[in-house]
C-alpha cells in the first residue's frame, strides 16, 4: 500500500462517520510551552478543554509531528523524528463503543485495511489510584471478536496518555497491535514484550484532566483521541522490516545510495530523516539558530551533514535531497522548496569548516571539552565519532568542565562590567533604557526567538549581541530605529517591580541565556498608553523614569558577533 492510499482511506472512512476533515497545524505549536507539536492532540487542547471547534464534535486529521525524545534511536527500524499521526476525534460526542469499533472496522474491513482479525491484539488500562481498570474497553472487544487472550491490562507507564507538559487533559487508552511477522505463526497468547507485536493505533479516552497540582479531576466534557503512526503502519502493512522502505522515505535513501559506496545503512537513514524533518521545519517557518526550536533544527541538519561528509556524499548536496522531499509529499503539504534548499545550502556552508577543522582536530587527540568550546564540534558529533573508533569517553568529566567554564565567563564577565554597564552616569543609564527598547523592537520585527546573548553599555553607545543568524537589511535597520523611537516619542513610562523568579518566568519576562538569577527578581516593565507591555526584562537598573528622557535613537553599526549571533551598536542624539 502507498501513502497516498491510507492517507485517502483513512479520511474518507472516517468522513462517512460524521467527521470533518481538517488539516494538519503547523510543526510550531500555538502554545508556547512545548518546541513542537509532537502529537495529534497538542493543537487541538483548548477543543479537548471545552472550547467549541467550527468544524464540529467529529474531526478527522493528519497532523504533522516533530519528538526530540527520540532523536539518539533515529536510524534504527522504526523511530523518527518527523512523522505523520493519523486520528480521529470526538469532542464530547461518541465514546468508547463507537472509537473501538471503528477502529476495528477500519483495521479488519476487507475494502478498508483488510488486516485478519488473527493479526491483531490490544491492551488497556489496568487501573490505579487516580482511575479504575478499564473494563469497558476489554468488554467492547472481546464483543468484537478479539479473544480473551490477545486483551491485556497494563499499568499507567504503558496505558495511559497525557497531558502533553504539567497539566492539561488525559486518560487511558486501548492500545491496538499488529504481528507484523510474516513467518512465525501468530501466537494464541499476547505478549506485549515480544517483538513481533507493534503497536499501531492508541485510542485515548480523555475523561480526566490533571491539574497543575497533579490532581486528576473528572473532565467536562469527554474526548476520544486516537492516534496512528503514519510510516510505521504503512511499513507493517507492507510487510517492510522498516519504515524507510516506505515511499515516504525509500526514494531518499535510494537517492543517496546511489552516490555513496557506503554500507553505512544508520548513516543514510538518520540523514534521510533529518533532512526530510528540516524541510518541515523550515517551511513551517523555524529558522536556523542557538536557541529552542532553531538550535533542534541546526542539531540534526548538522548530524546530516556529517553523515553525508563520512559517507563521502560531496556530490549530492543535501540541498538535492530537499528536492525529493518536495517531490515525494507534492500535493500533500506545502513546502517551501526555494527558501529550505537556501537556507540548508547556507547552513551547511556555515558548519562545513568546523566539521573539517574538528574532525582534523579529534584524529589529534584533542579532548572533547576543546573540542566543543575552542572549534565548536558539538558533542553529538564527538559521540558519533567515538562510536565509529570504538572509543569510551568520560562524559560526566565533560559536563564537569563545561560547568566550570560556565561559571568562570559569567564571573569575568560580570567583573569588567556590572550587568553590562560600564557605570552610573545619566548619559549610560539613558542608553540602558534604550538598550530595552531595542530587544523589544528586534523581537517586534523579527519575532519572539531572538533572545539577548551579551549587552555592553557606556556612555557613548550601547552594545547588543543577540540570537539571529543572518545580516540586518538597511530598511530593517530603519525600521527598528523607528520602532524605539516611536516609544519614546510616546513618552512611555519606566517602572520596577520585585518578583519571585518563577513569577517572572511565568510572565516571559526576558532573561539574558546563562545568567544566573536569585530567588526574587526585579523586572522592569515598560508599558504604553493602554497598558500593553512594551518590554519587561529581569534586570537590576538603573534606567531613566521616562522614556521621553532618551532623545533620538540611532544604530550605527551592525555585523555578526559569532556563529548566528549579531551585534548592534547604537546612540542616541
Ligand atoms: N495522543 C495519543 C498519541 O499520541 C493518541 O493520538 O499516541
């Protein structure tokens, strides 16, 4: 079966049943907690939560998803990083009869996915203190047809799901799998732990949701979310021993066997997965940097690149491989190819020095701490390496040293200058004002994601490094020098409040990456004329009371500062 065809069978079969079709969010989630949408559910919380979703109690979807946590296991059979999940979904509509049933239907119905009934065996909840055993769902099936046998009741590590994050709705599920061997004979008794079961499809009845306290209450209203592994069950469909013989992934590898000698099967796998994920990433709009979703993204885009450089792939570049991503989901998601194969082309342009100079440096000897903080080779790629010669690391050492070295800069730094300012004087505290409106403005223009990394301030001119990772175009520059100083056209005042530290983090206020804080903060706000926050940043002052104090502001210089970081200079007049 093609991708295309369980992708089409599944929707309409479940768009006979009274569900609407609705297509998949982006990688990036709405709620800002969590990097990346990494199930079904995650967008659709606040429908899960009560809110009323315009296309109705019944959806029907594949959404679009991105693990980190599974990241080390990608290049072996069955793990990925991106990855469809197909679900069906009833908000405060049907329950458990209707969702086992249809999943059964689907599963075993000879013009939907035709599976014997005799392949096939689940699990449910076995009960605990917060939720009784889930007798309702092993009755439903054992009405279906599934034997005694092959229903099991496990605890809540395998049989429950949610809440994505602390708190938020969740609840047992009935776990269906699928004996994908062709030449051992299904055995009568269910046995979770052998392999041969693999789990495809999870159906979740969310009728608890836990509190931020870690209480379970009874949910309002009462969900059904299932959710089915896209490539792992076209692969058992097919009989596949893995999912990169899926025509999701198999034109991929295919590609790069073709240029590379290698044997390396890991190797082409963990490239075709990583660049098919960045190609995701990338149209969904995440761009390369040091930080969140962007520092993910330039984690396995640079895993890739070096695979591609120890499999000797100099030929196709991996911006090549973006162009049968794009071929392979045609019509299926919008992908922005010109902008991924430019962006990717960029990056690995970027690493491709330091890939040479650590890898040239490690055939040294040199030690991993050197390695990382002197020529930037990243510790996962020190693994992959160590893993290739066969050699054992000290890697609590490591995290040893790194701490130290943490430690040590921030208390340099904090030496020469007291949080960035090199004094007191009227003329640097102005300038340390404006120095706030300008990562407010940076964040205005370019969004959320850039995050301060270094600030410098005296009284002729303020300093500003920050995450960003490509040069600021003259209209841009304009526009941030318009963006401040229309706040302090508008006279906008400067006020500090004392916090407990989570309070501030709760509330985003901006924190510089690798400062250290105390238990209560100070946070200066600065708000316009209807009370919206222009800027609120933990920081100690001192700052002027009103904006109006600061004059015209004007940036003089701007050029990177290190790898996708930049720096800004600017005064004022
Ligand atoms: N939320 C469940 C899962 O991700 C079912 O969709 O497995």
């Amino acid at each position: 079966m093609k991708s295309a065809e369980l992708r089409q069978k599944f929707l309409e079969f479940f768009e006979k049943r009274g569900h609407k079709i609705v297509p998949s969010a982006s990688l990036i989630p709405q709620d800002t907690t969590t990097l990346f949408n990494s199930a079904g559910m995650q967008p659709l919380v606040p429908y899960l939560l009560g809110e009323k979703h315009p296309a109705g109690k019944r959806i029907v979807d594949i959404q679009k998803c991105f693990r980190t946590v599974d990241i080390d296991e990608v290049g072996d059979d069955t793990h990925n990083t991106f990855f469809e999940m197909l679900g069906n979904w009833s908000l405060g509509d049907y329950w458990k009869e209707d969702s086992i049933r249809w999943s059964f239907e689907f599963l075993t119905d000879k013009n939907e996915l035709n599976i014997p009934i005799q392949r096939l065996a689940v699990s449910c909840f076995g009960g605990d203190e917060n939720a009784p055993k889930d007798e309702e769902s092993a009755k439903i099936w054992e009405n279906i047809g599934i034997s005694k046998e092959r229903i099991i009741f496990l605890p809540k590590e395998d049989n429950w799901w949610g809440p994505v994050g602390e708190s938020g709705p969740c609840g047992p599920d009935t776990e269906i799998f699928y004996w994908k061997n062709n030449n051992v004979p299904v055995p009568q008794k269910f046995d979770p732990t052998d392999k041969n079961w693999v789990e495809i499809w999870n159906n979740v009845f969310m009728q608890y949701v836990k509190t931020a306290d870690g209480e379970y209450m009874t949910a309002e209203q009462k969900n059904v979310d299932t959710g089915m592994g896209f490539e792992r069950t076209l692969a058992v469909l097919n009989g596949y021993e893995n999912i990169y013989e899926t025509d999701v992934l198999q034109p991929l590898i295919s590609k790069i066997s073709e240029y590379t000698n290698s044997e390396d099967f890991r190797g082409k796998r963990i490239v075709a997965d990583h660049i098919r994920a960045t190609t995701f990433m990338i149209s969904d709009g995440i761009e390369f940097s040091n930080t969140d979703r962007g520092y993910v993204m330039r984690r396995i885009l640079r895993k890739a690149a070096y695979y591609c450089n120890s499999m000797n792939l100099e030929k196709i570049g991996l911006a090549d491989l973006v162009e049968i991503v794009i071929k392979i989901y045609e019509g299926v998601y919008p992908l922005d190819g010109n902008k991924v194969c430019q962006s990717v082309k960029k990056e690995v342009s970027l690493f491709s020095k330091t890939l040479a100079t650590g890898k040239k440096k490690y055939e040294e000897g040199e030690d991993a701490f050197i390695l990382f903080t002197t020529y930037g080779f990243p510790p996962e790629l020190i693994k992959e390496l160590d893993k290739e010669n066969g050699k054992e690391r000290d890697w609590v050492l490591f995290e040893q040293k790194m701490k130290e070295h943490q430690e040590l800069s921030r208390t340099a730094s904090a030496g020469m200058f007291k949080g960035g300012l090199a004094d007191h004087e009227p003329a640097t505290v102005k300038l340390h004002t404006a120095h706030h409106l300008l990562l407010a403005a940076l964040q205005e223009l370019f969004g959320k994601q850039v995050k301060q990394r270094g600030s410098n301030i005296n009284q002729e001119r303020l300093r500003i490094d920050f995450s960003f990772d490509r040069k600021i175009t003259p209209e841009e520059i304009k526009k941030l020098e318009d963006i401040v100083n229309d706040k302090i056209g508008q006279g906008l005042d400067v006020v500090r409040r004392e916090m407990p530290i989570g309070e501030a983090q709760k509330i985003g206020a901006e924190m510089e990456f690798g400062v250290k804080y105390g238990n209560t903060v100070s946070v200066y706000f600065i708000e316009d004329k209807k009370g919206n926050t222009v800027s609120k940043e933990f920081c100690g002052g001192p700052h002027v009371a009103n904006t109006k104090e600061l004059g015209k502001f004007k940036i003089v210089k701007e050029e990177a500062s290190s790898q996708g970081v930049r720096r800004i200079k600017a005064i004022l007049q």
